[in-house]
C-alpha cells in the first residue's frame, strides 16, 4: 500500500506540474513535418472522401437549383446552397474541404454501403417517396492510399504532445536527481 501510496502522490505531482509548466501548443509546422516524416504510418483501412450531401424531404422546392449551386464553383453558390440546406435540408454537408468515411456519409444518407459513389462530376441523386438524396463525391480514397492531412492532424497533435510530456517528465526526474545528488540528500551503496 505504501508504494500505491508513493505512486499516486508522484503521479499527482506530476500532473500538477504539467499542467503548471508545460505547453500544450503544437505548431502547425510541426504537424506538417511530423506528417511528412512518418507518411507511411497515416494509411487509411477505409474508404474517405470530400463531398457535398444533402437529404431532403421529396417536396422541397428549387431542388434543380441546389443542383445548380452543388456544381457551382463560386462562393456566392455555396453559400446559397448553405442557406437552402439550412432551411430544407434534413441533414447535409456543405463544406467541400471536409473529408468523412465514406460508410458513414452512406450510413447518414441512407443509402446500401455498397452503393456505387465513383467519383464523376455531376451528382448523384436517388429520390423515393419518402426523401431526395443528393451526393457529389469531389474526392475518393480507398484503403492502402495515405490518409489526408486533415484526417490525420489530430492523432498527430496527441503523439507530438505525448511524447513532449514523456520528455518533459524525463528531464523533471533527471534535474531532481541531480539536484538531490549534488545536496547529498542520498546515498548510493553498493
């Protein structure tokens, strides 16, 4: 119990320090670098893509124009379609930067996981009586391929702070341990 004990006040001393002395940032140079260093480490085991979705009930007006804004390229499009989606839209993405596994933007669209999503440049469109489905797939990646960038800075920022934290925590030892040493606080037998 006494080690337990010892641990816990350790740990406890640890963690205050940390949260005291060390900083969290992580520049996005670092997560560049790290990125490109360690490439092959960020391949992907599913489908992603960047795409555009909508799920709209089946009576929604002006559907042909959210068509319309979907293949246009300028920001007064998007921001149209965002407006429109906003107010009609069940549930959409509109953000054309963003990547999703692709399972889980058939999954939210309800549409079969083995559903054809080739990338083209016009979108797909499935409609029943019940919803308008509207998809355009800008990007696809399928496994093997390397993970995008942005997929990947989170797990980046966590492995750079941990390993900073490792660090830091090491050299916190080590400038004890000296200090200790050089004050004769302790004595090595052999």
């Amino acid at each position: 119990l006494d080690i337990y004990y010892r641990s816990l006040i350790r740990y406890e001393y640890e963690r205050a320090l940390i949260n005291e002395r060390f900083d969290t940032s992580v520049t996005a140079q670092r997560i560049d670098d790290y990125y490109e260093e360690f490439s092959e480490s960020f391949i992907l085991e599913r489908r992603v893509c960047r795409a555009i979705f909508m799920l709209l009930p089946p009576d929604v007006p002006k559907q042909d124009v959210a068509l319309e804004w979907i293949n246009g390229e300028s920001i007064e499009d998007l921001d149209s379609l965002t407006k429109y989606c906003v107010r009609y839209g069940a549930k959409f993405n509109v953000a054309n930067n963003k990547w999703f596994y692709l399972d889980d933007v058939l999954t939210e669209m309800q549409l079969p996981l083995n559903f054809d999503v080739s990338q083209s440049e016009q979108p797909i469109k499935v409609s029943d009586s019940t919803k308008t489905l509207v998809l355009k797939i800008l990007s696809l990646r399928n496994p093997g391929d390397q993970m995008p960038m942005q997929m990947a800075t989170g797990s980046i920022r966590t492995i750079i702070k941990n390993k900073a934290m490792v660090e830091f925590i090491s050299k916190m030892e080590e400038d004890v341990f000296a200090e200790a040493e050089k004050s004769g606080l302790f004595e090595i037998y052999e």
